[in-house]
C-alpha cells in the first residue's frame, strides 16, 4: 500500500473528528499540575540540600600526620596505570 492511498483512506476518519471536541481537557490539566508542583518541589528540596554543602576546601594536613603516611604506603617509580 503506497503512502497516498494510506492518507486517501485515513482522511474521511480525520473529517469525522470534532475540532471543538479534541482537547486535553482537565485530567491533562491535572497532570500538567501535579508535575508542576513536583519540579517545583524538587527545587527546594535541591536548594536546602545546596545550602548544606560546604563549598570550601580541606585544610592542609600537618607535616608530621603526612611524614608517617608516607612512610607506611609503599611508593614506586612508575605510575599505576602501566
């Protein structure tokens, strides 16, 4: 069946529909609502939760806690990837 007799068949179903009757109506209203509101609780849950994080960088470790790390870990000249 070639596309234009496909379109010749479906065109008097499309003239039986009722623009004035094809809408979303209220249960797509009340969709469109309900995801609404969960994006906007999303967003203040996601701005509480940013405002908890702390956003400044670890003070440096002290000289003598890095000398004994060193010394228990093994080092070895060639990177770990090779």
């Amino acid at each position: 069946m070639y596309a234009t007799q496909a379109m010749a068949f479906a065109a008097p179903l499309a003239k039986e529909l009722d623009e004035n009757k094809v809408t979303p109506g209220v249960l797509g209203f009340i969709v469109f609502a309900v995801m609404a509101g969960g994006v906007w609780l999303l967003m203040k849950s996601m701005n509480r939760h940013m405002g908890k994080v702390n956003f400044e960088e670890a003070p440096a470790q002290a000289p003598a806690a890095s000398a004994r790390s060193a010394k228990s870990e093994p080092t070895s000249a060639a990177p770990r990837g090779e």
